[in-house]
C-alpha cells in the first residue's frame, strides 16, 4: 500500500487520537478507519453508521475467532447442539 501526505486539521487529529487510544488503532488507522466508515455511509444511506462501523470492524476479526451464526428461532431449540 502507498502512502500520501496531507494536511489535517489539528482538531480532528486530536479527536482521531483519543478514538485511537479507545480503540488500540494508530491515529493513521484511526483516520483511515472514518474514511472507510464515511465513504460505506454514504453509499448505504439506508445503513445507520454505527452498524456499518461494527460491521467493518467484524470483517477484521480473524475468523478462527469469531462464533458460528445461530438464528434466534433456533437458539433454545432441541435441533441445536450447545456448545461446551
């Protein structure tokens, strides 16, 4: 990946490192992280920003990590195995 440099007004990167801190990105990641968020929003209209957040960040998680989707209909149903 290639890398340009900009200016950014002060405020937002202070903003962008107290975020990046909370969530243990760099200010670099932090910033490129809005962007992405921004840019998904604007394109999902429809989509609350929040969720387009959380489901950008679920993308990221490493998969050996991440629990098998089990429909709430089927939660407390004898067909489902509980898991240990």
């Amino acid at each position: 990946m290639s890398t340009v440099s900009m200016r950014i007004d002060e405020a937002l990167v202070s903003a962008a490192r107290t975020a990046a801190k909370a969530e243990f990105r760099t200010v670099q990641g932090q910033v490129e992280f809005w962007a992405i968020v921004g840019r998904a929003a604007l394109d999902n209209p429809d989509l609350p920003a929040s969720f387009i957040a959380e489901s950008l960040m679920s993308l990221a998680e490493p998969r050996e990590e991440s629990a098998p989707f089990v429909p709430r209909s089927l939660q407390n149903s004898p067909l489902t195995p509980l898991s240990a």
